[in-house]
C-alpha cells in the first residue's frame, strides 16, 4: 500500500539535524514538552482508510514541527507523499490551530484536529483518482524533546 501513497526517491534529508532541540526558545521548550500542545514535532504515524489504518514504518514518517509563531516545518522522510490535505514538500508553512473548537487550518484547508495524550488526529476527505484510496484520518504521535 506504502507504494500507493508515496513515491519514493532515494536517499534521506539532511534536515535531521533540524530536529535539534536548538529550533526551540526555552518557553517553547516547556510548551513542547506538553503531551497536549500542538508546539513540538510530530511524526505522522497512521493513515487511516475505511477498508483498515496504514501504519507508517517509524523510518519513514514524515515530521511536521509546529512552532509557537504560527509556523510550520515540514521535513519529508522518503519521497514525495500524495496527501492533498496536508503539506507534501519539505518547508515552512503557516497553520492555526484552535483548540477549543478542534480545528487546524492547514494549506488553506481548515480541518478537525483533537490532541490527546501525545496523538492528534486530523481529519482528512480525500478520494484520490489516482490511487483510489479514501483517506479519512491522519494520526500523528508527538516526539518527546
């Protein structure tokens, strides 16, 4: 199925060195550390499809770090994910997030986002012709700093 979703490229980023703490100032650091902020790095995890959820092998998990500024860093793992509903090249991105109402504004799409004990779970409504597969959720896991 991974096949379906991505087309690999060979070779990994070099962003890996941005997963330092050092992109994070002391106060966010504090925010980061919190199960339940959206401030901090997370690995997108889990697909999820009416026909059964897709887990993502953990060497190939995209990583979106959410900082306190409204902006939003995307480093690709393995080639280049085909999700319309969320950002699919590595770079800074804008976002907002409400956590009262559960919802994220991502690539001008605003989305239900619930954070829970480490994991977001974003919504996602996307039929791809191409691949034929009905993506319904996105579950992420947040990285501990």
């Amino acid at each position: 199925m991974c096949s379906l979703l991505t087309i690999f490229s060979a070779g990994c980023s070099n962003e890996e060195d941005d997963l330092s703490n050092s992109w994070l100032s002391k106060v966010d650091k504090e925010t980061a550390s919190d199960p339940n902020s959206i401030i901090g790095t997370w690995e997108l995890k889990t697909l999820c499809y009416p026909e059964g959820d897709w887990e993502i092998p953990s060497e190939n998990r995209d990583l979106f770090m959410f900082y306190i500024n409204g902006k939003m860093k995307v480093v690709i793992k393995k080639g280049k994910p085909l999700y319309p509903d969320l950002p699919n090249e590595d770079g800074e991105y804008d976002y907002s997030y409400d956590k009262e109402k559960h919802i994220i504004q991502l690539c001008s799409e605003t989305l239900k986002c619930i954070i829970s004990d480490g994991e977001m779970h974003i919504e996602g409504y996307h039929y791809g012709p191409d691949d034929g597969l009905y993506t319904h959720e996105f579950i992420f896991i947040k990285k501990q700093i």
